[in-house]
C-alpha cells in the first residue's frame, strides 16, 4: 500500500470514545412538536453546549435523553447501549442531571441531599437496609464518605451540616451538582446552571464544570449567557423551535447569522441572550411541600 492511500483509508484523526448518541429524536405534545428530529453526539472528555431561544425544546430534549419523557421518535444510545426510557435506568447507566429550577431536599443537610444520590449506587432500598447490620453500616459509612468528598470538591466542604433550604442559592446550585455526581456518572447534564448567578458565581461555576471535566466526565450544558458557553465549551449546537438549526465550534456558531436571528427574533417575544437577574424558582421536593 502506499502512503497516499495509506493515508486516505486512515481515519483524519482518532475521535475520543462517543459515549451518548442520540438519533433522530422527536417529541411531540399533541400538535407541538417540541423537538424535531434532533442528533446529538458526546464523546468522552468533551463540553457540549445547547442553546437556543425559550421554548426552542432543550429541556424537552434532556428529557428525551434522561428518561424523564420517553421520545415520540428516535433512540438514545449511551456507550453502545440503547437506553431504555426510564429514569433509574439511565442514572445507572451512568447520566445524571440538574434541573432549570432546583430541586433539592430543603430540611435536608447538604451531605444528606448527596447521600440521597449515592444511594442508586449502594442496596440501601435493598433487605439490607431494613436488617440494618454490618453491611448497611458499613456502606452507610462509605456513602457518607464519598459525599463529603464531593461536597468538598464542589467547594461546600463547611457546609456539610447545613440545611439545604438555608444555603446562598449560589450553593444550592452546586449542592445540586454534588448530588448529581454522586450516582457517578460518565456524563453530567446540566440544565441552566448560572441562571440568575451573580458574574462571580458564574465564574466560580464554569471553573467547577471545567474541573468535573478534567476529572474524566463529559459534560452537557444548556446555557443564555453566550460568553459562558463560548468560553466553556468544545462544540455548541443551537435548538430553534425544536430543530437543530446549527452545529459546530463556538467560532462557527457565535458568528453565524441565524443564531444571532434566532436570538435576536423580530417579534414582541423575542428573548434575551443574556441571562435574567432574577433567579429561578427553587422547587422543594414533594416531601418538603407536605
Ligand atoms: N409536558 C409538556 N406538555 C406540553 N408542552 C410542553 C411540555 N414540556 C414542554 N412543552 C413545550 O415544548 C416547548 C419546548 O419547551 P422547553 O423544552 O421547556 O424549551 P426550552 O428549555 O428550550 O426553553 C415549549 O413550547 C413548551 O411549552
Ligand atoms: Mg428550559
């Protein structure tokens, strides 16, 4: 073989392992069509971004992706495997999500709403639990290990005994974060985490997402602020009314003109690229509404 045609049959370079792919997905309620026929692909190490006007379907779109919805059309793929649309199921299969408004356990302390997290990864729901012996001890001690681990990696190392109800929102967010992380996944979604943060929080957030990538995840995060997402990330899709309207690097799409359209819009509903400065909602758990 010759070098040329050596290096016509070599792959150009060797791509990271892809760990999500999602094929054609739709969701659909009623006559809406929330998502339309959407593509997405992840691959290891790598920092997707996912933006596009209100209403443009990106939460419905990880919500095809987590389970949480079981999409009208199409097939999700993590490391091979096609996941079934069920959300314990994805969490084992190691995807873990936050939520646009945060939902966290209020009369909760903060390494117990972690706790809560690992608990898809111990047989705490199991007969061992009940029992109560050594075995439930001693994974209850590992549990609480590992979450004041990650409450020291997110930078909440002193609030351990905090409950989570009293924490700066700023905290909440990144309690939220921990407890994503404690199901330890492979791929950590992250639906608006900076929404209504402060430049600094932002800031202090963009570093933890670099740092969880750098410790081996991929990541996923649907962001407003633009220079968040074209500082932070390695590709950038844009949604616009449920369609992937452009796909490529932050260069590509910071300066395509239908991204900038979509943003700007003509009509009176016509969002702002930047984010609010008024914080999302914080939605306590069904038990702490009771
Ligand atoms: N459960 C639902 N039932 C009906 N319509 C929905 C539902 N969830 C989302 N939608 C609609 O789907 C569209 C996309 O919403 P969403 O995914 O929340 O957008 P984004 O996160 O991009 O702002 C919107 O028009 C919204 O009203
Ligand atoms: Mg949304």
């Amino acid at each position: 073989m010759t070098a040329t045609a050596h290096a016509a049959s070599a792959p150009a370079r060797t791509d990271p392992k892809v760990v999500l792919e999602a094929k054609g997905v739709i969701m659909r309620f009623g006559g809406l069509v929330a998502v339309d026929d959407v593509d997405m692909v992840v691959r290891e190490g790598e920092i997707v971004g996912l933006i596009g006007p209100n209403g443009a379907g990106k939460t419905t779109f990880f919500n095809c992706l987590t389970g949480m919805y079981k999409p009208t059309e199409g097939t999700v793929t993590f490391e091979g495997s096609v996941l079934p649309p069920k959300p314990r199921a994805v969490v084992k299969a190691g995807m873990a999500r936050t939520f646009q408004n945060i939902r966290l356990f209020g009369n909760m302390t903060a390494l117990e709403n972690v706790m809560v997290g690992r608990y898809c990864r111990t047989s705490a729901m199991a007969l061992t639990s009940i029992v109560r012996g050594p075995k439930f001890r001693h994974e209850e001690a590992a549990t609480r290990q590992r979450a004041q681990e990650l409450l020291d990696f997110v930078g909440l190392g002193r609030t351990t005994e905090h409950l989570a109800r009293n924490l700066p929102y700023g905290d909440q967010r990144r309690l939220e974060i921990a407890r994503a992380l404690a199901t330890d996944p492979k791929l950590l979604l992250l639906d608006e985490p900076t929404a209504g943060m402060n430049p600094k929080e932002t800031q202090e957030t963009m570093d933890l997402i670099f740092k969880i990538r750098d410790s081996g995840l991929a990541v996923v995060v649907i962001e407003h602020d633009m220079r968040f997402i074209f500082t932070l990330c390695d590709r950038v899709l844009c949604l616009v009314r449920g369609a992937l309207l452009v796909e490529g690097s932050p260069a590509t799409v910071q300066s395509d003109p239908r991204v900038i359209e979509a943003y700007i819009g003509t009509g009176p509903d016509a969002p702002a690229p930047t984010p609010t400065a008024e914080r999302p909602a914080v939605s306590l758990s069904k038990e702490e509404q009771a």
